[in-house]
C-alpha cells in the first residue's frame, strides 16, 4: 500500500460492529500535513461512528491507526489526543458552568501536563490562562473570556469549541459539525474562523452545510454506509453521479 | 431434602424483595431518579395493614389490599408534588430529598403509631405447618411464593402483553424517542409510581413475617431493595424478579451452609457482580 | 442552647424560692431518646415520673432535679460529650445513664478525673465497673442473668441445646456464659450459631436448629426486631411443634411480649425481675407507673434500674445532706442493701457490682394477658465473669 | 489584558493561588469561621466536646465536598474511609506508638490508601452503580470491622486509646480544650489544602469531569486517573477526621462505619451548599447544634425538622445555606456587581 511521505495520519482497514450491524467497514483514510478534507455522507453513513473510532470513544474490531508512525487504534483516547489527534463535539459539551477563559485553560493544562498540579500552581496556571486568551483572541471571543459559557450565544459556543480543540496544539483536528445549529446568517462566522486555522494542521470536517464543506475543503471523502465511496476534489464530487443518487435517497450499494 | 427446604426458603424471600423493589427498578430505570424513600411506602403499607387487622380486625389480605391502595395513592401524591421537580436534578438532590422523605415517614409513623417493633399479623391458618411430601413446611412461606408468583405474572402481562406495557418499555429503553413521538410521559411516570408504590405497600403487609415491620424499616432493608435494582439492571422487569430470587436464594443458602460468614457474602457477591457487569444481569436496551 | 437557659434559670428560681439552706442536688442521665433505641429514653422518662410522684421531688427541702441528655443512636462520642457538659456546666452531682456498654466506658475517665458518682442504668458488659472506681451499677451484667440458666435447663429435661446468638459482644458472652453452665450440669452442645445483627429473616438458622433435633433453643438477640422475628421463626417453623423448648433472657420482657403474639407462649427465660411479681414494692411501682403513663404502661428492665437509681440517690441525699464528695457517695451506696421490686438488691463494695436474685420465669397467658411466671429463684447472684477473671482490666 | 488581570497577575506571583485576588475588605469574611471558632475556645467551657465534634464534623464534610461536591463522585459509603481512620488511629495508639500526630498521619496515609484500591476498582462506574459500589463497601469495611472484635473490640468498641502530648508539650486535657485546638489546626491545614487544590488545575480538570466526562476525554483528561487520585485525597480527608474524633474521644465505635454516618455527613454538605467548602462549615455546624435542641424537645422531631429540611432545601433552595447566604450578599451588592462575579465561586 502506498503511503505519502509527509502523512500525518493513516487508516486502514477500520471496521467496527454493532451486533450484526456493520457500521463501518475497511475504512482507509489518509490525511497529509496542512490536509483540508471535508467528510460527507447522508445520515447514518457512520460519520460520527468514524469519529469516535478515531478519537478511541469507541474501539474498533479490526484495523489499524497510525499517527507519525505510532500505531494508535490500541491507545486511550487521552493518549491519542497526546498524540496530537483532537476533536470537536456536533453537540455542545462545554463546561457550561466555568468560565470561558477556564474552559480553554484547563484544555491548555493538560496539555502542558500541569493538570496534576494540586499545590504551588500559581504561574503554571497563570501561564494557561493567558495561553487561552490567546486561542480566544484566533478565535475572535477574547472579550467574553470572564463570562460563563451558559451565557454565550450560540455561535460563540461553537468558535469556543474550536478554540480548545487548537488549544490542544493539535496535528489533526477532527471538526464534527462546527456549524450545526448555528443560523445560516451566521454560517460565515464559522467559515472565517475555519479559515484562520494554522496552515499546519491536518483538518478533517465533517459537516451537513455542504457550502461551508465545499468552500473550506480541497478534498471530499464521502462515506455511505459506512464504507469510503469515493475521495475527490469539491468540483468532481458534485458531479459524480455516484454521490449525486445517494444524496437523492437512492441506495447505490 | 435439605437443598429443597433451602430452596423453598429463599425463594418465598426472594419474592417479598421481588414485590416490593418491583416498582423501585421502574423509578430508578424509567425516570432516573435514585429513589431511596421507596422502603417508607413498603413501611407505610405494612404499617396500615397492621393496624387494619389489629384495631379493625379486617382479615389479613383484605388490609393488605388497602394497604396497596393507601400505599399507592400516596405515592402518587408524593409523585405529583416532590419527585416531578427532581427529574431534572442531579443525583445527590435526589439522594438527599428521598432520605428526607424517609426520616419524614419514620418520624411521623414513629409517633403515631409507637417505637416498638409490630406484632404479627400473619393469621393463623398461615401461621402453621403443612405437609408437602418430603417434610412439613410453613404454610406462610408457601403462601409467599404463591403471591409472588401470581403477582409477576400480572406485571409480566402488563408489562409484556399491554399496550401501556409496550410504551413503557419503549419509555425506559428511550426516553427521550418516547417524549418525541408524543407519549404523555408525564402521565406514565406518574401512573407507574402508584403502581411502584402499591405494590410495594402490598409487599410491605405480607412481608411482615419475613420484613418485620419496626421504625426503621424504611431505612434497614432499603439497602436490599437497592441490591434487587442494582443486579437486575436498572428498569428490567425481569432482572428484578431473577434478582431478587437470585438473592434471596444465595443469601439463605449462605446462611445455612456458611453461617459464620453471614453478612459478607452477598455483600462481596454483590460488589464483585456489579464491578463484572456495572449495568446488572439483564439491563435494558438503553444502558446495554 | 435555649433549653439549658431555661433550665437554668428556673432552677435559678427553685433555689431562691426554697429556704435558704435548701440546695439542689443534680441528676444528670444520658440515655437514647431517638434512634432504634428510643424505647430506652422513654421507659426511663416514665419511670423518673412515677418515682417522684410517689416520693416527692425533693429531700429533706432540697429539690432532686433530673437533667436529661439524648445520646442518640447508639454514638458513644456522644456519651461522653454530654458528660463533659454535665459536670463542667451543669454541675451535676450524680450522673447516670448509658444503654449501651460503649456509651458507658466513654465517660470512664472522664468520671474518674472529676469524680462524679455515676451509676450504670443498662450498659451490661461485666468490665465496666472496673474502669472507674466512680461506677456502680444498677442493671445487671449479662454473665449475671444468664448464669443460673444453664444449669437450670439440665435439670429440668433439657439435655441437648442449640445457640443462636446475635454477633456482638452482649450476644457471645451470653452464648458462652449460658454454655459453660450447661456442660457444667452435663447437657450436651449440638450446634452454636452466631447471626449477624441486620439479619431478620431467620429461616435458615432455625432450620439448621431444627435440624440439630435438640431439646431446646438458647436465643440471645437485641430487643426488637431481631428478637421479635426470631421468636415468630422459631413457631412459624415447626421448632416449637417438634417440642423444642425457647430460652432466652430479655427478649421475653412483658413489654415486648404482645410484639410476639401467642408463639412465645412456653418460652423460658432468666433476668433480673420478674414484672408480674406480687411484692408490695412491685405492686406500688406498677401503679405509680401506671398512674403516669397510662394503664398499659408495662415496666422493664429499664424501669426497674432508673427506680433503684433514684431510691439510692434520694437515700444518699437523706444521710449526706445535698453535698457530699464522690467518694462518700459511692462509699455509702454501694454499702446499702435496697428492697427493690424486684427483690432485695445490693453491691459488692470492691467491684461496686449489683448482687441480685435471678428468676426463671415462663411465659404463660393469665386473664388473657400474656405474662411471666416465676420458676425457679436463684438468690444472691453475683456477676460471674468478675469471680473467674479477677485480674482482668 | 485589563488593568484589574495585570494587578492580579502580580498578586499572584507574591501570594499563594488561593488568595490570588487582589485584597479587598470582603476577603476579611474568611476569617470569620476561625475567629468564632477562637473565641469559642475561650467562652465555651463544657462544650468543648461538642465544638470539637462539630470541626470533626466539618472536616469530614468537607473531604464529602471534594469527592462527591467537585469531583462529582457520588457516594454512600464515605464513613468507610472516616471509620477506617478512625479505627487506625486507636489501633495504632493502643499497639505502635501514642503520639498524636504520627498516629493522625499514619490514619490519613491508610485511608487514603484504602481510598486508593478502592477508588481504583470502582471509579469505572458512574450514577446509580457507583452509589450501589460505595455502599457495599462501606458495608464490607463495617462486616470486617465487627468480625474483627480482636483488633476492633467488635461492637463493644475500641476502647484504651492513650494519647501522648501533641508535639510533647500540649496534653490533653480532660475537657477537651487541647483537642479543640488541634483539631482546630488539623482542620486548618485541611482547608487550606483544600483550597488550593479546587482552584489548582487539577481541581478545575475534576470540576470539569463532573460537569462534563465527554468532554475531559476529548482534552485528553486521564479521567479515572484524576477520579482515583481526587477519591484517595478525599479519602485521606476522611480518615484524618475519623483519626481526630478517636483521639479526642479516645473511643472508636462501630457507628463511625454505618450507612446512617454516611447519609448524615452528605445531608450536612448539602444543609451548607456543595462545591463551596464553606458550605461544610454551616451545614455542620448547623446539624450538631440544631439535633443537639430539636433532639432533646421530643425523640423524633429531629427526625422531621432534618427530613422537612433536606426536601425543602433540594425542592427551594439548591446550593444550601451557603447558596441562600451568597444570593442575599449578590443583592446587596447591586445586581452589576453580581453579574461581574460570574463563574468564579467560593
């Protein structure tokens, strides 16, 4: 099998069962340094399903995950988010009774393996905090970073979701549905923020707005069913007969 | 001989814990609430009952059957009033506000009715042996496993072969599926809890024997009403019923072959059990 | 801290009222009001009542006030807690109480350092009274009450026996106190279980009973629900029908009776006092009793020893005046014999231990009441653990 | 960064985390309980027992708050790391060495251990399961406990605890004023730790995982890890209070092991508030003083005063006396200010 040089992740063969239900079935996915792809698929192609396998919410039956040469598909999910392998949620799980600030500051602490400080804490902790202004700034919500999350509209929420996901100082970030629930006069928020996001980074979106998809991404990986129909440019993907039935409801498998 | 006399003895326990925490595996699996006032209904139940039969001379199932209805009817009151606003709530407000409840029944049961533990309300013609072949056996304890029989067949029925019994199953299994297709939780919620509670206050009056009845009651078994939901999986019927005969029956075999390890038994069975499989023997769909 | 205000305060203004040589002599009793072992507080309360409605309230002009404390379910920190309160702020002159033999042995030094008298209303554990020279007891010790039993058994045609008996420390000296008597007579030992304390349903014990086909059944379990379920097991089960004779100790107190119903009729048990007993200090007891609580009022071992407790403090107060030092107290009480309702009482003024009759009584049904008649007397009965471990500590 | 941040960064660097804040004169409120609790020592002869109880109490109830008010583990079963303590420290006065402070750290070290193993079995469990584990076990310690008369004295207690002076200086007196303070300066120490570690990142990872497991994982949180380690430090709170009420009292009964003790010291964290450490102080203090009264009117009217107010408390007031406290200062501060105060509890 070939595998490009500057990689950052590679999957193969992923398979996860639920009794009888195969819900994803010999996944392979390969995403390069700086990668912008977009995952799409109707609902019930096991997007999410293909998330949480990634991310090690879920383990998988049979495959292999790779990241710089470490195979992961064994590892906890914190240890993969060591790895640089970082989520965002479809659903909000902010912690909505903290801070704004803290809740990228606690992100920030784990990662800098302050999180098990109990005592003697103080620059440590002040170090995260303006480690999160910072992210909260990328992100364009550095005013709200006193307020308590439950507070924020919507939109805001989402943006703070990505902030703690860059706070993470991730390789791959996984994008699962930053633009759900937000109203489309406001999709281009998000669309902007998307765009801000460190060249660097390795982003897979999973995303139903198919504009946000079709202007962020440079590849599309559509998934049906939980197998990988087909990965191509935006421009071949709306045209592709394949892709064009399922999303008409016709099965093509 | 002896293995059946145990036999015999375990299961008439275990139907008495299976009657009265039937309903406790309803609250805790169907509304999620951590239900520790569910022994006060049992108590209120086998406290009425024995003064029916002891100031009224009412006969013994008769009081009991009020008993359930009284039990019930409380219980829908209780519903109606302090568990709705819990839904909502955390598990330690729900720990807290059932205690509360408990030490309100105990108190108020205590003063109304005395410290000292009840007399026996088991009539005489339970109160006797009979012969069944091999041996003779206490008549109570038959008739315990008679009752407890026919009454998980009743909720078997309903719960299995009754329209309302389909709905709350599909409730339990998904909750939030159930308020989306229009289901009148609420209401199913609060018809669930009198039935809980009624046959908890039924178990309670003809439990006696087994349960004796004393302050407190609501507080002392309260942890084997627990033990019956925790292993039968938290809302399933029938984990309830193959829980509580499972413990009743470990618990006096226990006792009768080791009886030097008494209280540790069940208690390290049961820890090793949930640690096993967190979500008991026979969990409903939703928590599998 | 309202309630010790008010206390305080009218007993501020007894003393002004009374004449001027009259003192207040303070009683102070720590015993459990709530809790499983309210039945305590309460026999004790109404037993306080009658005595001082029968003797008057005060002694030669100087008022006996009673202060009660509840020490709660079974907290023996507690215990000692109200102790320190009583005799730093209450200034009691005699302290009394304690249900349980923890709650007592928590004020032991605490008592001995301020030496206040301090007189043991149940606690019954033998060791007691040897922590403190400021102890003296007026209920019993279970070696005590259980000791004659034994014998008594093999004597009277039961030559096997089985035991069961809650696991706790009351429960296994009882057991070995009632066998070492019973092996003594020549009876023979067929089965000894010990149940734990939360268990109520007895079944599997009384089969394993029933099974040992022995004459008889020695039961030691707490007042209350373990006692009342295991009695009900034991005729439920056929044990009683097979001809196998119940003895027990407190658990066939008249009070707890009617909890049994017709099933304890038969069973034989050994204690202090037998209630039905038609001594004319009973008699007056039942009825002052009676007068204060209502005519269902059944006296108990909780009673008997807070009345005894007050004969002597009223006692103490005539021949010493209102002060006296612990020492005098404890000297001159322990010194006394009392013809107690029960029988006469008195101590042993090295262990400060009650010297006491021991009555084997059965439970028969006299005018449709359910009741304890006397056997069997056994007079004069010391504690037996303290004779055979005289060094222990 | 504001001005008001800059000052508070430069507080920080002067002053340990916990009183990071710039000094204003509320912060004199926290000095309030030590002072009532210093004046008590000099008015309250006869009750020093009772006062003594009371801070045993409070730091029992604040371990409850760390493991069950932040961490969010919920539990029945926390008397078992109390009693635990307190067994350890009798047994290790009666059999080791009678020094106080050496047989405190010696039951902090064991219950946190036990704190440790057991944590590290059951912290895979969450809700209703969790609850059942908690309970089981401290049914099991209790089991052991009672079985044990031998090395526990069984039901009649553990008995001959001999206390050396504190530190070879302080004996304790007979009227419990020297175990007044010390359990005054235990609990001290207690809370300062406590303190910090709610406000340090680790406290703040555990707050997280309560109000959000999910979340923690996708941060990359170990969070059983954080869970054991937050349930052992708790435990050792625990048993650093069941060590001081054997030492004061110099008595261990088997109640400190009941589910009754659990419920109590769970009922008086709720009373105060929960995740507000000062709830422990009022919801303790409160339930000894109040059943101390209510408990002498009639036996079982404390039992409805408790159970009238548990229900209220849950139904009316969440967060407790504390909360009821904390609202009423909001108001009198202006609504402005309220609002400023946003996320940041005490």
């Amino acid at each position: 099998m070939n595998v490009a040089a500057d990689n950052i992740l590679t999957v193969r063969g992923l398979c996860k069962n639920f009794g009888a239900l195969a819900v994803t079935q010999q996944v392979d996915l390969d995403l390069a340094r700086g990668a912008r792809i977009g995952l799409i698929g109707p609902n019930g192609a096991g997007k999410t399903t293909l998330v949480n396998l990634l991310t090690g919410m879920l383990s998988s039956d049979a495959g292999t995950i790779v990241i710089d040469g470490h195979h992961i598909e064994k590892a906890k999910p914190e240890t993969r988010v060591r790895h640089g392998l970082v989520r965002t949620h479809q659903i909000n799980t902010l912690l909505m009774e903290t801070s704004v600030r803290d809740n990228v500051a606690i992100a920030v602490a784990e990662r800098q393996n302050y999180a098990w400080r109990m005592l003697r804490y103080g620059p440590q902790w002040r170090a995260c905090l303006d480690e999160a202004q910072h992210y909260l700034e990328e992100m364009r919500i550095g005013h709200a970073g006193d307020r308590r999350v439950s507070e924020l509209p919507y939109g805001e929420q989402r943006l703070l979701e990505i902030a703690i996901g860059l706070s993470l100082k991730p390789r791959i970030l996984l994008l699962d549905e930053p633009g759900a629930g937000i109203p489309s006069t406001e999709a281009h928020i998000i669309h902007e923020a998307l765009e801000s996001l460190p060249p660097d980074i390795a982003i897979l979106l999973i995303e139903h707005d198919m504009d946000l998809v079709f202007k962020f991404a440079r590849e599309i990986v559509v998934l049906v069913l939980g197998r990988v129909l087909t990965r191509d440019v935006p421009a071949n993907i709306s045209s592709n007969a394949e892709v064009r039935s399922v999303y008409l409801g016709r099965s093509v498998v | 001989m002896q293995a059946l006399t145990i036999l015999l003895d375990g299961i008439s326990y275990g139907m008495v814990l299976f009657i009265i925490s039937v309903g406790l595996t309803v609250t805790m699996g169907l509304m999620r609430v951590v239900n520790l006032a569910h022994g006060a209904f049992a108590m209120i139940g086998g406290y009425i009952a024995t003064v029916l039969v002891l100031q009224a001379g009412v006969p013994f199932l008769l009081s009991a059957l009020i008993a359930a209805v009284v039990a019930g009817a409380l219980g829908g009151l209780a519903e109606l009033t302090v568990y709705r606003p819990l839904y909502r709530k955390g598990e330690l407000p729900q720990v807290l506000l059932t205690i509360g409840l408990c030490f309100v029944v105990i108190a108020g049961l205590t003063l109304f009715v005395g410290a000292t533990p009840l007399p026996a309300i088991v009539p005489a013609s339970l109160d006797r042996m009979v012969d069944i072949g091999f041996r003779s056996y206490p008549a109570y304890r038959l008739f315990l496993i008679v009752v407890g029989a026919v009454l998980a067949f009743i909720v078997w029925l309903i719960v299995e072969r009754s329209l309302f019994g389909a709905r709350l199953r599909a409730a339990v299994d998904d909750p939030q599926m159930a308020r989306a297709v229009g289901m009148n939780v609420n209401r199913m919620f609060t018809v669930t809890f009198i039935g809980g509670c009624a046959l908890a206050g039924f178990g309670g009056a003809i439990g006696a024997g087994v349960l004796p009845l004393e302050p407190f009651y609501a507080l002392r078994y309260l942890v084997y009403f627990l033990i019956v939901v925790a292993v039968g999986g938290m809302g399933s019927f029938r984990g309830s019923l193959v829980a509580a005969l499972a413990i009743g029956i470990v618990d006096t075999a226990g006792r009768y072959i080791v009886p030097q390890f008494g209280g540790f038994l069940l208690y390290v069975l049961v820890f090793g059990l949930l640690l096993w499989r967190p979500n008991g023997l026979l969990p409903p769909k939703s928590v599998a | 801290m309202k309630r010790r205000l008010i206390a305080s305060a009218a007993a501020a203004l007894i003393t002004l009222s009374t004449a001027a040589y009259a003192d207040v002599v303070k009683f102070g009793i720590i015993a459990p009001f709530s809790g499983p072992f309210a039945v305590w507080g309460k026999q004790f309360k109404d037993s306080v009542e009658a005595f001082q409605k029968l003797n008057g309230k005060s002694v030669n002009g100087h008022e006996i006030q009673i202060i009660w404390r509840d020490e709660g379910a079974g907290d023996a920190s507690k215990s000692r807690q109200f102790a320190e309160e009583l005799i730093l702020r209450e200034k009691v002159n005699v302290l009394g109480g304690f249900a349980l033999t923890p709650d007592a042995l928590a004020v032991s030094e605490v008592i001995s350092e301020s030496k206040t008298p301090t007189i043991i209303l149940n606690a019954a554990t033998s060791i007691v009274t040897r922590k403190s020279p400021y102890f003296l007891r007026v209920s019993m010790t279970v070696a005590q009450y259980v000791s004659p039993l034994g014998g008594w058994a093999v004597q009277n045609g039961i030559k096997s026996i089985y035991t069961m008996v809650s696991d706790y420390a009351p429960g296994i000296d009882a057991q070995d106190e009632f066998l070492s008597g019973f092996e003594k007579a020549g009876g023979k030992v067929l089965g000894k279980d010990r149940v734990p304390l939360n268990v109520t349903d007895f079944a599997p014990y009384m089969e394993r009973a029933l099974q040992s086909k022995a004459d008889g059944l020695f039961i030691f379990a707490p007042a209350g629900a373990p006692s009342v379920a295991m009695v009900r097991e034991f005729e439920r089960r056929g044990l009683k029908a097979a001809g196998m004779k119940l003895l027990g100790t407190g658990e066939m107190q008249e009070i707890f009776l009617p909890s049994f119903g017709d099933s304890i009729l038969g069973a034989i048990s050994s204690t202090h006092y037998t209630e039905s007993n038609q001594r004319p200090e009973n008699i007056a007891f039942r009825k002052a009793l009676t007068e204060v609580a209502g005519k269902d009022a059944v006296p108990d071992m909780a009673s008997i020893a807070v009345w005894d407790a007050l004969g002597l403090v009223y006692e103490t107060v005539k021949a010493l005046g209102p002060k006296f030092t612990g020492d005098q107290a404890i000297d001159f009480m322990k010194s006394k014999t009392i013809n107690s309702p029960r029988g006469p009482i008195s101590w042993d003024p090295k262990e400060r231990d009650i010297i006491q009759n021991v009555y084997i009584r059965e439970v028969k049904k006299v005018d449709g009441k359910l009741i304890n008649v006397d056997l069997a007397t056994y007079e004069k009965v010391r504690d037996p653990w303290k004779d055979n471990h005289p060094d222990a500590k | 960064m504001t001005n008001q941040q800059q000052a508070t960064t430069q507080q920080q660097i002067l002053a340990p985390a916990a009183m990071s804040r710039p000094f204003s004169p509320a912060m004199l409120w926290h000095l309030l309980p030590w002072v009532i609790a210093l004046i008590f020592f000099f008015v309250g002869d006869g009750y020093h027992s009772l006062g003594t109880n009371i801070l045993v109490m409070i730091l029992f109830a604040l371990s409850l708050d760390l493991a069950l008010g932040y961490a969010g583990i919920i539990t029945l079963g926390h008397a078992a790391f109390f009693g635990a303590g307190a067994y350890a420290a009798g047994i290790f006065a009666i059999h080791f060495n009678a020094d106080p402070v050496l047989g405190l750290l010696a039951a902090t070290a064991i219950a946190g251990l036990l704190g440790l193993l057991t944590g590290m079995l059951i912290l895979h469990t969450r809700g209703e399961t969790l609850l059942m584990l908690t309970l089981a076990i401290a049914a099991i310690f209790y089991e052991i406990a009672n079985h044990a008369r031998w090395l526990t004295g069984g039901d009649d207690g553990l008995s001959g605890i001999r206390v050396t002076p504190v530190f070879g200086l302080f004996r304790f007196d007979l009227w419990g004023k020297t175990a007044f303070l010390y359990a005054l300066s235990v609990l001290f120490i207690w809370f300062i730790i406590a303190a910090l570690v709610v406000r340090s990142p680790f406290g703040r990872s555990l707050d997280g995982i309560r109000q959000n497991t999910k979340r923690m994982r996708a941060i990359g949180t170990p969070v059983w890890w954080r869970l054991v380690a937050m349930y052992s430090l708790s435990a050792a709170m625990a048993g650093s209070a069941g060590a001081l009420t054997a030492q004061s009292t110099r008595l261990v009964g088997l109640s400190t092991l009941e589910l009754l003790t659990s419920g109590i010291v769970a009922v008086m964290l709720v009373l105060g508030g929960e995740r507000r450490l000062y709830g422990a102080f009022i919801g303790a203090a409160i339930y000894v003083v109040v059943q101390d009264f209510a408990g002498s009117i009639s036996p079982f009217i404390w039992m409805f005063v408790i159970g009238f107010l548990l229900i209220i408390i849950v139904l009316f007031f969440e967060g407790g006396l504390m909360g009821i406290i904390d609202s009423v200062v909001a108001k009198l501060k202006g609504k402005a200010d309220a609002s400023g105060q946003t996320g940041k509890r005490t």
